[in-house]
C-alpha cells in the first residue's frame, strides 16, 4: 500500500512533534508500506527518512490558504496513493480519494482566537469561516478520523454530526527516549507549561490563578515570541516576577532539561497503521 502523508507543518511546535514521532514510529513498526512524505523546501534537507520505503517531496504550498485547497488535491493525486493521512485539520476538500484525519482539539469552535493573529480583524473571520467550511467538508468526505482523546471525540460527534464508529481514539504517549536525572534545575516546588502563548490557550488566567499560591515557581517553557513577551508584561503587572520563570525555548538535546521536564511526546505508530489499514 502507498500512503502520503502531509508533513509540511513537520518542524512547527505541537503538531510538528506528532509528525516527527508519527513517522518515526511507522518507519520502526511498519515493515510492509510505502511512504511519502510531503515537505517544504525549508525542511527538506533536515528530515531524515526512517527507512528505504519512504520518499519526500518538496511542496511549497502554505498552509490555512486558498492555494492549498486548489494545489493540494493535485499534488496528492499525482502520487496515486491508496491512502492520504492529514495529521491536522488542514483538509483539501477537493481531494477524493481515501483519506484519513487526525484532529487533535476542537479549541477554534470553542473561542474567538483572533486574539492571536496579525491579520486585520475582518480578515480573520473570513479564515475562520473557511476553516468551518473546511472542517465541515472535510470531515464527512474522511474515510477516518484520529481523535487524540474521548473528549474530542465526543465533540467532534456534537458539533458535525459524525457517525462514532467513523472516529478512532488514540492516544498519545510519553517518549520512550525520555531520560530522566536527579538534578534539577528548579530546586523548589513548581507548575510547569509547555506549548505558545496564544491568547486562546488562556495561560493569562493561569497567572492570575497563580497568585494564590504559595511557595512554588510557575515555569513557562516556549520561544519568546509577542504573546509570551505580553504575558512578561503581565507578570509583572500582578507582582509574580519571583513566582514566574520563563525558560524560553527548548529542543530535545538541550541537557539542562533532563530530570525537570518530560522532553516530548510519542504517537504510537502500530495503532495508526492499523487505522491506515481499516480506511482501505
């Protein structure tokens, strides 16, 4: 069976890492299917193959755009796969053959994260428009979907009508690389965070929760962007300077994490190929 797999988002924050491990996995696991794998021409020479059975490709198309949605059913046509595997929400509703999706939230329903775009205001309601549009199509044209977790599963039921048995929960797991060292590099108590600073993540009233407690540090670990430079400014506006410790960014190799925070997560290969398997 060839299957494609949409990895254009492969070195972003969160979605990124479920890519990253998804391949890795497959590649360790599976020892009868072929892959391709679809990146971008900035990422193309860092990604690094599990096996012979897989292949890149270079796709320049940006994600969230109108020209993904006219260049992308073409592109995974021209591949002649039997399976299409979209691990976001990004779905090319012109595209009609078998496909599976991963869907990992359903924060965008939820809250109004205009928030956390640079676009105009009016710009941003038609993207999101589209991006209702896209989950609606999209999801009922899927062979399968991927849930992360029974909450989204249940959600993706109530909001678009989804047949349960269409929807597949699995899981996602601590990294079997995990190395764990008995120094720290926070000595006392503390809440750690890991992931952007978008407004819609609500990381603003966990400060504001914060200042009722006691004798621990709350560590924001994420590249210091605008929104977590805004959320510096909040710190200090509620008195948390000592309370607060912004790590900034960190990679998997950076030792000085070891023993104080888990340093990524692991999708588990053997079940998505067992999915791939089902959708055809």
């Amino acid at each position: 069976m060839k299957i494609v797999i949409d990895g254009r988002l492969i070195n972003q924050t969160g979605v990124g890492r479920y890519m990253r491990n998804l391949i890795s996995e497959l590649g360790r696991q599976d020892k009868v299917n072929f892959y391709v794998l679809i990146v971008r021409s900035e990422d193309f020479q860092g990604v690094v193959l599990p096996n012979t059975r897989w292949m890149k490709r270079r796709v320049d198309v940006r994600w969230h755009t109108l020209d993904e949605q006219l260049h992308m059913p073409a592109v995974l046509a021209s591949e002649k796969p039997d399976l299409v595997h979209i691990p976001y929400f990004n779905i090319p509703i012109f595209y009609f053959g078998p496909m599976i999706v991963t869907i990992h939230d359903l924060i965008i329903d939820h809250f109004d994260t205009g928030k956390a775009s640079t676009l105009p205001y009016w710009k941003y309601l038609i993207r999101r428009i589209g991006y209702k549009l896209v989950m609606c199509i999209g999801l009922h044209r899927a062979k399968k979907i991927i849930a992360v977790s029974q909450s989204t599963k249940r959600e993706l039921i109530e909001h678009y009508w989804l047949p349960e048995e269409k929807i597949v929960v699995t899981y996602e797991g601590v990294d079997e690389r995990l190395d764990v060292r008995q120094e720290r590099i926070v000595k006392e108590p503390y809440f750690l965070y890991v992931g952007n600073a978008y407004p819609h993540k609500n990381v603003e009233t966990l400060l504001e929760a914060f200042q009722k407690v006691k004798n621990a540090k709350l560590v924001l670990v994420g590249k210091i962007d605008l929104f977590y430079e805004r959320l510096q400014q909040r710190v200090s506006e509620l008195g948390l300077n000592d309370s607060v410790i912004f790590f900034g960014g960190a990679s998997d190799d950076d030792d000085s994490l070891n023993g104080t925070f888990s340093r990524n997560w692991r999708y588990t290969g053997w079940d998505c190929r067992s999915i791939y398997l089902g959708a055809t």
